[in-house]
C-alpha cells in the first residue's frame, strides 16, 4: 500500500477507495477467467462461491461487460448466467462447418414460441391455440434441445401439467431475460397473450350477403390445386 | 412434417388402418401442407388481403365450406379436423344469415362466435410472427459463437453425478413401453363419435357453450358410409357426456332435433367469455 | 504532422492514421473473434486468410496480445499459433474436480424413474418393473448422488426394505413435489410414451408425503447396521 501512514490506512478514504479498486480489478480478473474458460454461461451464484470475500458480482460482472462492448468477443448475460460470445456482427467470419443449429420444423418452433410467450401453459392451451394436436417428435424434440422443461402443475381440476422454458432457451437465443422476449409488451397490451377475448377486442359485423365483398376473390379450382389439394389432373366425378 | 400420422396417404384416411391402437389420437392429415383447419382458415383470411381485425368472418366461413366442397366434389378424404370445422362454420354461417333473436337463453350471438373465430386466428398469426422473430434474433451457434476450447464445466457441485428431468422421464418411459408393448392388443379403428367431434372443436375452438343441433351440420360433412354408425355413437356417447355432467340434451318433442350444449361440469373452464359483450 | 485545421481533417496524414486505427481494431477484433472460437490454437495463415485484405497479421496479434497481458485471459503464442489461456497465476480458480460431475449411467436412471413414480418400492419390485436384476452398484451411485433413500421397512415376509427419493432429488430435476412429475396423459403427450399402449396401461402417481405408508415399519439403526451400510460404529448421514 502506498499510504504514508500505515497506521491510519485503514480510515483514509483514498486508501480505502484504492484497496477497493485493486480488489475489483482482481475479482474481475477471477471473473473473467472463469467465465472466458467455459462454453457455457457460468451462474453468478457460482462465480460468487470462487470470487474474493465479498465481492459485488453485479457490480464485477457489469464492469467486465463494458470492458468487451467494443471487442470481438462480448460478455452477455442471460438470466443470473453470464456467458462470452463473439461479437454478432462478426457472424461472416466464423464459418462452422458442423453447422451446430438444431433445424425445428415450422411446427416445433410455433409451439416453442407458445410455450415461450405464454409460459407457464399446458399442452392442452397449446393445442387450443394452434388448433391442432401437438404431433409426436414436437415436444420431445424441444425438451431433448433442452429449451422446454417441464415446470409445475396448474391449480385446476385435473392438475394438468404446466411447461415453460430453461435456462438455455435464453441463452441459445440471446435473451437477457424473458421480458425480452420480441414483442411481448405489444402482444400483451393487444390481448394476445390471453385464453380469453379482450374486451376491446373488435370484429366487424359481418355482411350479411353471400356475396363476395369488393377485396375477395371466388375459390376457384386454380386455388385448389395451388393449396396443394387437387393434382392437377383431378378429375371432377359428382 | 416427417411424423407417422401426417405422412399417411389422404386416400387411406377413412380406411381401416390396423397398426393404429384405439386410444391413438385422431389423425393429424397435413392438407398440403397446411396443420390442421386453423391454419387453412389462416390462410385463406390472408388470401382476403386484409387486417385479421377486419376480417369478414363470413365470407372467410363461406371459402372454407366452398373449399371443402370442391375437395368432396373430386372426392378428397379429409381429416376428421376439417370437417368438424366445416360443420361448426355452417353452424356459424346459419347463425350470422338469421337476424338475431332476443331469446336470452340461446348462448352466444352469431357475432359473439364470430369474434371468437377472428381472435383466435388472430392470436395464432400472431404466435407465428413472433416465432419468426424468435428465429431471426442471433442464435448461438449460427450467428455467435461460444469458446471453442472451453478449459472447465462451471456447475455447482452439488451432486457428483448429473441427469437432467428430461433423461430421467425417457428412461421411464422406456422401460415401461419395453415391457408394455407385449401385451399390446390390437383394435380397429372406430368410427369417430361425436365427443371425438367435440374433443375436437374445443381443440379448435375452445369450449363451445351452446351447441345445439350441430350434430346436425356435423352429418353433412361426414363421409356417407360413417353416418348411420356416426349418428349411433354420437348417440351413446352423449348419453355418457350428460352422465359425467359435461353435456346437457334436450329435445321439444318426438322425432324433433336433439339440442345439447355444455353441461355444469365442464372438463375445463369456459374460453369463451362472453361477458365481454 | 497534426492538421490545424480540422475541416481539412480528413484530407491531412492524420485521416490516413485515423482510417488505420479503425481497421487495425476491426481486424483484432476479427481474430479476438476467430481464436475465441476456435478449439485449436489458430495459425497466422489461417487468420491472414481471414482479416481484412493487407492487414499486418503480426501487428494486429501483437496488439490483441497486450491488451490480455494484465487480464484474466492472456493470449498466448507458441510457434506461429495463438490460443487464449487463462492467466497462469489464476489457474487455482478452474479447479480440476468441476469437470469430474459424472452422466448417470441408463441403468442407474432407470432405477431412480422407478423408485420416484413408484416409492415407497422394495428392490424385487423394482426388478419386477425393469426385468432385470438391479445391482448393488447402481443403488449406491444413487446413494451417492444422494438422490434415493432407505424408507423403512414393508410389513410382508422378509421385511424388506423399501426405498424413496430425497428432497436432493426434488431439488436437483427442478420438482417443487414429487406430484409434479408427469403422469401417463402427459408422458404420451410429450411423445415419450407412444399411443401404442394397452389400456389397463397405469402410471402411478407417487406418494406425497415424507411419512411411512401403512405397511412401512421405520428402519432402525440395527437395520442399517444388518444391511451393511454403517459400520457398527458409523455416523448416520441423514
């Protein structure tokens, strides 16, 4: 310690505020060490167990975050687990050959997102919602991905089974938190997010004649065959 | 799609498919390409090239039936999905061409139904935007990147070994399928009733709270073969339903239609809120 | 030679150096990027392939190298290859025991799905559900873990013993109560029970409570002691 008076080290401020900012520096060193070391995010409740006696993570980890904000590699944080990742704009250069992206049917990734944004549901909402039954190789292939869990039971008669995501469904798609999610605050206030019809929600009353209103257009077999319905060739028997 | 279910043959739906048990879930048919009716009504709403919010319901009601017509025409099986929705549009169509009654207790108006219908594809179109939003954001792996030469593995050693929920419940679904799956019986196929019917417009729809003769439109959209044991089940099955509480049936007369409608004991609470109106 | 005249700032010497400075921190940051996320050390041809046309490979290393020299992470050269390593004087913080959390075997995880749905559950029950003998080694790694436990004491010929999950148990797969976990609706709903079962096909629900059924005497130390597990001398761990 450079102080003049080493007996009073311990009240001058100056010494103090030094001592403060050698061990931030050092716990920011032991931070990000542990967490540079490892692929996937390291908890803070972890890093708190390894770091100096009663160092601030929050403050230690916020620190470090701004220390990469420029760098090739960033410092992100999903949940209370902080991990290192390289920067998103460089994406171009870090061609990975064993491209390590899970490919989910356009049915997985609807319901992953059901279950994402109304969390905690059942897979009975979640049928309601799509207005389909979830097909087999659905729900097991997002729980195997390990971004599905589930997560409790639901207080109604019949106790169904409730499931939300993990942890590293926020990490895999860069989630700080679930608040994050896209859009949530505007599917929310739109009553999106609901089992039940808004109130405000408006439907106009609908025209009370068969025929087709000014923006519609009559079915033809053209679109049939575009729906994928009828080959081409179909012969009309009735 | 790759599962089973959605990978049969359109012209095989209504036959008898053996290697199917009983309590196997209805048959998802992918209608080229589309998931279930939801997704085809989906569809054709944006096809009217306007906001779900100002959707003509019933002209989206008319395609749909005019949709299904042409497939009966040239003789396409459809899902049982498909028909179900068919029968509960007509029931919808019949309800918004007949000006509305004041009789209070006749459940939700045409136009309540109706509201109902926009919301949820509304409520879908919008879950599907926000997966695609999902897919977009910068997913580790493909736009990110984690240390390629990671040096430890930072759990918090509670335990020496791991698992996690999902190994632990494949394993004991393993072991006991193993060791079910000699004793399997084999049954055919029954003829979908109408709580299958049911079962299926509360998937689509949610709880429906007035019902009345749907059975009725339900008839016309059933393949002719199935009517007659269609109708029988139905029957049965309903006689079940009022037993469980789930359904109430009533009928004005001799040889008049049967009503039903939700009974005092439903499985799951009402959706449909119509309160709101 | 520093322009006087800041207008003519980007014609002057020091435009030039400004446009360097940015591309010299733009290709650090690329290979910052590159040596990150690679698993082996990177050599200076594969990195000259990948920067920015004419960048100076050497420099732009010798900068990224200095600024990980006081950092947690340091970035290291041996022959014409670079890895990041974290600081020698931190090695003491990746501690080499973090790596060593072992995969339940499929045996092991068998039996413990088995004495969760079906607790309290003797061993020849669990031999009956499986088919197969259970070895004494299974039941210890699940000890071990600390995940199962001895219950008590079924009332039926040879009292034998019956076994039960922890609250370590609960705690580790993320269950607030053991009637969290799934029943037979929700099993086939997430695809990992086929449809294809018989009818009288049950799952049980397990028992919520902590105390001895009916049939379960408690077990006593004489017990443990009988079924080799303490030393006549030994501490019990519960």
């Amino acid at each position: 310690m450079p102080s003049e008076h080493p007996d009073q080290e311990m009240e001058g401020p100056s010494a103090d505020q030094q001592g403060d900012a050698v061990s931030l520096l050092e716990a920011e060193r032991i931070a990000e060490a542990l967490v540079f070391a490892s692929a996937e995010p390291v908890s803070e409740a972890f890093l708190a167990e390894r770091l100096p006696q009663g160092a601030p993570v929050a403050t230690v980890m916020q620190g470090l975050a701004e220390r990469y904000v420029a760098r090739g590699v960033n410092l992100v944080r999903s949940g209370d687990r902080w991990a290192f990742r390289t920067a998103p704009d460089l994406s171009f250069v870090i061609r990975k050959d064993d491209n390590e992206v899970r490919k989910l049917s356009r049915a997985a990734l609807e319901v992953l997102a059901i279950i994402a944004y109304h969390q905690p549901v059942t897979r009975a909402e979640i049928e309601e919602i799509r207005g389909v039954q979830t097909s087999r190789g659905t729900l097991d292939v997002l729980m195997e991905a390990g971004w599905i869990r589930f997560r409790g039971r639901r207080r109604s008669p019949g106790r169904p089974v409730t499931l939300g995501t993990t942890p590293d469904f926020l990490d895999h798609f860069g989630l700080e938190e679930l608040r994050d999610l896209p859009g949530l605050d505007e599917l929310k206030g739109a009553g999106l997010l609901s089992g039940r019809i808004p109130p405000n929600f408006q439907v106009p009353i609908p025209s009370m004649s068969d025929e087709l209103t000014e923006d519609e257009d009559p079915i033809t077999q053209l679109d049939l065959e575009e729906l994928g319905l009828l080959t081409p060739s179909g012969e009309e028997e009735e | 799609m790759n599962i089973a279910p959605s990978s049969i043959p359109m012209d095989q739906l209504w036959q008898d498919t053996p290697e199917r048990a009983a309590d196997e879930p209805a048959l998802v048919i992918d209608v080229g390409g589309f998931e279930g009716p939801l997704d085809l009504l989906l569809h054709l709403a944006r096809s009217q090239k306007v906001d779900l919010a100002r959707i003509s319901v019933l002209a989206l009601a008319e395609q749909y039936l005019a949709f299904i017509e042409s497939a009966r025409r040239v003789r396409i099986e459809l899902a049982a999905d498909y028909l179900v929705m068919a029968a509960w549009l007509a029931y919808l169509k019949s309800k918004l061409l007949i000006p509305q009654q004041a009789k209070g207790d006749e459940g939700p108006s045409g136009e309540e139904m109706a509201a109902t219908l926009a919301f949820r594809l509304k409520r879908l179109e919008a879950m599907r935007e926000a997966a695609t939003r999902l897919i977009n954001r910068n997913l580790v792996g493909r736009d990110v990147h984690v240390r390629g030469a990671p040096e430890h593995i930072p759990h918090r050693v509670q335990s020496a070994y791991d698992a996690s929920l999902f190994d632990l419940l494949s394993a004991y679904a393993n072991i006991r399928q193993r060791h079910a799956i000699t004793q399997v019986t084999i049954e055919k196929r029954k003829v979908w009733s109408l709580s299958d019917a049911r079962d299926l417009l509360t998937r689509m729809l949610g709880e429906i709270t007035e019902w009345t003769v749907l059975q009725h439109y339900l008839l016309q959209y059933l393949p002719a073969d199935d009517r007659v044991t269609a109708t029988a089940s139905a029957f049965a099955a309903s006689l079940e339903l009022v037993r469980e509480g789930k359904l109430e049936i009533r009928q004005d007369g001799a040889f008049q239609p049967i009503y039903l409608r939700q009974g005092r004991n439903p499985a799951v609470a009402p959706e449909v809120v119509v309160d709101a109106f």
